[in-house]
C-alpha cells in the first residue's frame, strides 16, 4: 500500500518535472558536482568568498544583487568587522536630511548591495538590454547553478551560418544560443589571494556557488531541520505504528 | 446534533458546559463512539489528511499574509523579504508553498478512492456533491494563490487563465474585465486575488464541515461498498481510526516534508523567481502541475464547430477548449446518475475496474500531454494528437461507458456482510500462514 502510494508519488513527480526541466532545443550545461548538493551537502565557504571577489570586480559591473545585504556576508565566513570593512567600500544614498537633502555615505552593513545602475532604464541605456538582477538567478533559471556555469564558460564562435548583429555573442547554453553579454571571464582575470587556479572554470564555479548561496541562503539550516525533522516523523510513525497494531489486534 | 437523549458527564465544568450546549455530546458521538466500517484500507485515510493540510495551509497562509504586500511593486520583493529575514519566514513559505501540491494530492487520491469504491453512489450523492465543490473552490484559491508571488509565471498564467472567460459569448469580455478590475492584469488584479485568497479557505473550510456532516449522517462507504448491517461490521472512531488516520498522516508528512526541507522548489516552476514583466513572455507558459490533466484537455480543442457550407461558427475552438475544460470537471457532479450501477465498489465490478484504471493512467497521461510545449511531438506524431485521443477517452469513460455499463455490467456476487467478509480474509490468511 505504502508502496503504491510512494511509486504513484514517484512516477508524479517524474512525470511533471522532469519535462519542465528540459529547455527546448539547447544542450544540458554540464553537471558540476557541487558541494551544495545532496540532502547533507552544505557551501564551500572559500569558494563562496572567491565567488563574492569575482561578483564585486566583475559582475558588479553590470548586474545588482538587490536583495542581499552586506550582514547577510557573514554566512560567507566573514566576521562583523570584515563584514563592516566590506560595507564602507561601497557608498550609497542616504536621506532625506533634516534639510530635506539627499546624501551619501559609506554602507553600512544593514544596507543592501547597491546597484550599478540608477533604474532599469538606465540599465538598459548603457547594454541594449538590461542585466537581470542575480540574487535569485540560480532559482530562476533550470539546471540552477550548473546553468550559470555553463553560461560562463560557454561561450564559441558563432556557426557560419548563424549571423550575429552587433551586441549579440554566441553561446553553447544559452536557450536560443544568442546572448547579450560579451564573455565575462579570462584565465588570470581575478587575482585569487589562496592559491586557487585562476581560470574561467574555476571562476565560474566559485561565482556560480555564490550565487547558489545569494539565491537560497539558508539552504544548510533547511537541510539541517529536514533531518531532524525526518528523523522525528520517522520515531513518531514507527510508535504509531505499533500503537495502532496493539489497538486494532483484537478487531475481526 | 440535535438534542436528543444526553448522558452526564462525570466532570463538573464538562457538565456545567455540556448541559447548556451540548458540544461534548456532539463530540462524542460524531467522533468517540461513531460507528465506523471496520474494513477500511489505507486510502481511507485521505480525508482526515486533506482535512490536515486545509489547517496547514490557513494557519502558515496567515502569518504569510502579516508579511506580504499586495502591491504589483513590492509583492516580489516582499515575498523574499519574508525568505530572506522573516524569522523561519523560508520554512513558513515552502510549507504553505508545497502545502498547496500536497494538500492535491491528497485530495486526488481521495477523489479517486471515491471513484474506485463508488463512494457517490445512493445514498452519498449529495456527499459527493459537496466534495466535488470543495475541489473547484480548492481550485480558485490555488489558482489565484500562485499569482500573489508576481513572478513571471504568476502574471502570465493569470493572464492565460483570465482570458479563457473571454470566449464566453456576450458576456464573457465584461467578465474578463471584472476579474482584472481594469484592461490587462495589473495591480487591482493582485489586490482583488489577495482578498480572495484569504476569503476562499474560509469558504472552503465551511463547506468542509457541510461536507463531513454529510457522512455523519450517511456513515462511510468501505472498500466492499456495502452497507453496515449491524455492530459487528463496525468499530467506534476512536480509538481505532484516530489512530489509524495519525499514522497515515505521519507517513504522508514525512513525504511532505522530504520536498519541503530537500527540494522545495521541485514542484514549482523556475520562472517564478523572476519579477513579472508585462513586455516579457515566458517561452512555456504551465499551470501548477496540479492543473496540468485539465490544461491538456484546454489545449486538446484545436478546432471550431462550424454550421456545414457556411461561414457561421458555432464554437469557437477556444470556447470549445473553455468547456471541454470546466466540463471536465462539471461531470463529476452527476457522476451518480452516470454510473447507476447497483453495485458500488470496482472490486466487484472487474470490467468497471478495468476502465477506471484506464482512466486513472489517462489522466496521469494528460498530465504529461499538459506539461509539454504546444509543438511537442511523441513517436513522431504531435502529442496533440495523443492529447485529444486522451481527452476523448476522459469523456466517453463518463458520458458512454459508464451509463452502458450500469446497465450490462453484470459483476461479482457481493458478501453478506462486512463481518462475514473480513473473517473469510482472516481465514484464508491463516490458512497461507499456516502452510
């Protein structure tokens, strides 16, 4: 019985997400095997840092990560100081005065990342189409974390057939091939200050998991209550279980 | 609960409460000592389970509703808010988040433990008929519960699901335009769901109780479709199915929660995680997957119903989509007089069985047919195809089979009584075990 309910369950969930997760006409990005994955998998924190390095001295240059703050930059690993320190490299507009002025100054940590652009207009002004915000682009997208890593290194010459106009940039996983986005990383592009490989892979991968964590940051404390909580319902139906067989035993 | 004969309660405030309002005695009789057949297998479970997640869903829906904000600007962004820095605001979401896929499935398979076991059969019609309301209103809120996030799926199934009402003839612009509260889905679209969102699992909860009513006077139906006939084809409540429905629950909680905790967003669509933008289609618009069998049989009408040799149309293909659609479910509340077959449960109808179960995997297929993009292909063909053979079989099961079997079908003899019925199964038990 349980086994009809769970295989009818199986073949469900089978049956409706695993079409949903195919994305028309373009190659699968390739399966990174990342730490994050798995019921006990949890982020790696010196690649979330390094993530964070390539976000601000790349990335940051045309996409915003609006809903992180830069407390939130202590999951990283990252103490209140160094959070503190990070902040007050960045300005952001604060205000309105007791004179009714807008001002600047450094962040603070409660603040959000600021964004490189005043509104979606002015992003779209400077790149022809506006870059999509990140903090939930591993959520956003299928294939998750392995998408944006294949985007990243995906990038080829376009096939001779396939003219680009100006602007446009072939790419081996984008759906439709056609990106706005010229190629982001180059082997050495970012200094990594912990001996770590400097090429577009590795960059990749350690921008791909802070995103990861920038779209779910609390994925290890939900993993973490599953298990308790699965553990918990597990030792609760097994002493039902038991009670209901000592109840029904002398029922027929 | 009516105030018959009432027994007094040893407990002085019990006492004091009950002879006043009866409510103890109500209790007592509803769900201590109420009779209940003693043969029930697991699928009985079901209600009590949905019945569980109908609480879930109110009880995280409003504390999600102290955190949200029903503005097509910050409904987003709110939304990750309550991610984000709502102390166990992630938890609340994906509870309630996947709540709404497990509160259907459980509501799935108790409809079709009804189905399967002639649970609408005289004299449940009504019962039936409660239910399958509980099911529309079940599918309102869920529909208009997934715009509330705003993400892209939100505002473009909304938009698709809204405009259906505009093949209505005559009025069914004006519709459109009352259910957007102006030209496009906009902001009065989202403020009028929220409101609605909130409204319907009080309306459902309401008829939740009519509907248990119901049973409580009929007494449940068993998986031998045959009525009690007397104290030893039943058991009181409680114990015995208290915690019989509590371990089940368990059991289903601990699926529930393997999705909640390990992957949330599984049954979900990734779209959703980006902010609606009314100048930006998807490339696939999908329903929920709970909505998938029906949006198949939508999308299976891809022709209209002219007046031969002229240019006059009678049904448009959307309109015929439209209905093919809500009439789908519209059957289920004359299934009773549908199948007017005598005998209530498929065990004792082996040639009824046989085309439920065809139903049951057509349905699950329409499911599929419905996840797949417009030009999707299937051995060659347009999945079209398989699609409006699917829906076709759908609806013969219910407007041609099931009123010609009532009438030749012969079927299985029936037990004498439930008693007799179970203690031949102990019997022949024994006997295996004993070999």
């Amino acid at each position: 019985m349980k086994k009809t309910l769970l295989s009818l369950l199986a073949v469900v969930t089978c049956a409706y997400s695993a079409p949903a997760l195919a994305s028309g006409g373009t190659e699968a990005p390739p399966h990174v095997h990342w730490e994050f994955s798995g019921p006990f998998g949890t982020y790696d924190r010196a690649a979330l840092q390094r993530g964070l390095k390539i976000y601000r001295e790349v990335c940051s240059s045309c996409h915003a990560v609006k809903h992180l703050a830069f407390r939130n930059l202590t999951d990283l690993g990252y103490n209140e100081e160094q959070v503190k320190a990070i902040a007050a490299e960045y300005t952001v507009t604060d205000g309105p005065d007791e004179d009714g002025e807008m001002f600047e100054r450094p962040a603070r940590p409660s603040d959000r990342f600021p964004s490189p652009y005043p509104n979606e207009n002015a992003a779209k002004a400077a790149n022809g189409v506006a870059p999509p915000d990140l903090s939930l682009i591993v959520k956003a997208r299928h294939h998750g974390a392995n998408h944006v890593f294949g985007i990243l290194t995906g990038y080829e010459e376009a096939p001779e057939d396939h003219p680009l106009a100006d602007g446009q940039h072939w790419n081996k996983y984008m759906p439709g091939h056609v990106i706005a986005m010229a190629k982001p990383l180059s082997n050495g592009q970012v200094t990594y200050e912990d001996g770590t490989i400097e090429t577009v892979e590795q960059y990749a991968q350690d921008v791909a998991q802070f995103l990861a964590w920038a779209s779910e940051p609390d994925l290890e404390a939900r993993k973490r209550f599953g298990i308790s909580a699965l553990i918990f319902l597990a030792v609760f139906a097994g002493v039902m279980y038991r009670l209901k067989k000592a109840v029904w035993k002398d029922v027929h | 609960m009516g105030h018959g004969e009432r027994t007094a309660f040893e407990n002085p405030v019990i006492e004091w409460i009950d002879s006043r309002l009866p409510i103890f005695t109500m209790m007592q009789k509803e769900y201590g000592v109420f009779p209940t057949p003693k043969n029930f297998n697991y699928f009985w479970n079901f209600g009590a389970i949905a019945m569980f997640m109908l609480v879930t869903m109110i009880v995280t829906g409003i504390v999600l509703a102290m955190h949200y904000t029903a503005n097509t600007h910050l409904a987003f962004d709110s939304v990750e808010r309550i991610m984000r820095d709502v102390n166990g605001g992630w938890l609340l979401r994906y509870i309630h988040m996947n709540g709404a896929s497990f509160f259907f499935i459980a509501v799935y398979i108790h409809i079709f433990r009804g189905m399967y076991y002639g649970s609408y059969k005289r004299p449940r019609e009504l019962l039936w008929i409660l239910g399958v309301a509980i099911f529309l209103l079940m599918m309102a809120t869920a529909f208009i519960g997934y715009v509330l996030p705003w993400g892209q799926m939100s505002l473009w199934g909304a938009t698709v699901i809204t405009n259906l009402f505009s093949a209505i003839p005559l009025v069914g612009d004006s519709i459109v335009t009352l259910l957007w509260g102006g030209f496009s889905v906009d902001n009065p679209t989202l403020t009028r769901f929220f409101a609605l969102h909130y409204l319907l699992p009080f309306v459902i909860f309401a008829v939740v109780f009519i509907h248990v009513w119901a049973l409580h006077i009929t007494g449940s139906n068993n998986p031998l479709g045959i009525d009690t006939k007397g104290p030893q084809d039943t058991v009181p409540f409680n114990p015995y199915y208290t915690i019989k429905d509590s371990f089940g629950l368990v059991v289903f909680l601990m699926l529930y929660a393997l999705f909640i905790f390990f992957m949330p967003n599984a049954l979900g669509h990734p779209d959703n995680y980006t902010p609606a933008n009314p100048l930006v289609t998807p490339a696939h618009i999908v329903p929920e997957w709970y909505f998938l069998p029906f949006y198949a049989i939508l999308r299976a009408i891809t022709f209209s119903i002219d007046i031969p040799f002229t240019d006059i149309t009678i049904i448009t293909a959307k309109l015929g989509g439209v209905i093919a659609m809500f009439g789908s479910i519209l059957l289920w509340f004359v299934l009773p007089w549908l199948d007017s077959h005598p005998i209530r449960s498929a065990k004792f109808r082996p040639v009824f069985r046989y085309f439920f179960l065809l139903l049951l995997a057509d349905f699950i297929f329409l499911g599929y047919v419905g996840s797949q993009p417009a030009d999707a292909t299937m051995f060659g063909l347009p999945l079209s195809v398989f699609g409006l053979g699917a829906t076709a079989y759908y609806f013969a099961f219910f407007i041609v089979i099931l009123p010609w079997l009532s009438k030749h079908e012969k079927g299985r003899e029936l037990p004498a009584s439930i008693h007799e019925a179970v203690l031949a199964k102990n019997k022949k038990k024994a006997v295996e075990i004993s070999e």
